[in-house]
C-alpha cells in the first residue's frame, strides 16, 4: 500500500477514532464513579465534585502524549522512518499511561466510603 494512505489510515484510527475514545473516557468515566459513589452511600451523602476531583497535570499530559504522537505516527508510516515511528510510540504510550493513571486517580477519590 502507498505511504499516503498507510498516514491517513493512522490519522484516521489513531488519530481520530483513538482521540475520541480518550476524551470521552476521560469525561464519561468519572461521571459513572460519581452516580455509583452517590448511590452506593444510599444517596445520603454527596461524593466531592467532579469539578475539584480531576487534577489538571494528567490530562494535560494525556493531551500532549496524543497530539503530538497521532501526527508523528501519520509522518512516520508516509516517510517509513523507523525512529520517528518509535518517537511517536513512545509518545502515545505516555499519553494512555497518564490517561490511566489520571482515570485510576479519579475513581480511587470518588468511591464510596465503605
């Protein structure tokens, strides 16, 4: 297959699809703990707000792991150059871990106190 579509293929998995899962997790998510902490105290007290819960370094490093590595992913696969490719790995990979860790963050604060 030609380098081009071998980038928009990655543009368009990594780079959309894979962003969109991301960003809707991390809102999604922490909603879902929150309606099961408030449900799992029998709805008599409120769990903290989703607003002051979520730290603000996680995402932003989620974001910029993301950003900066779907592009260099799509400029890797068009110019078949091995250490952008694995720039760009490393990259997304330190996104999803920020991710993770930041969606673990948030559901350990907002489970209910047993």
């Amino acid at each position: 297959s030609s380098p081009l579509a071998m980038a928009y293929g990655a543009l368009a998995l990594v780079g959309f699809l894979g962003q969109m899962v991301v960003a809707v997790q991390q809102r999604l998510l922490p909603l879902a703990a929150w309606l099961w902490g408030f449900a799992g105290n029998d709805y008599a007290r409120m769990p903290p707000s989703l607003h002051a819960t979520p730290g603000r370094f996680l995402p932003a490093l989620t974001f910029a792991g993301w950003a900066l590595g779907a592009p260099l992913l799509a400029v890797a696969f068009a110019l078949d150059q091995p250490f952008v490719l694995r720039l760009a790995a490393l990259l997304l990979l330190g996104g999803t871990i920020a991710h993770g860790r930041g969606l673990v963050r948030t559901l350990r604060r907002l489970r209910p106190a047993v």
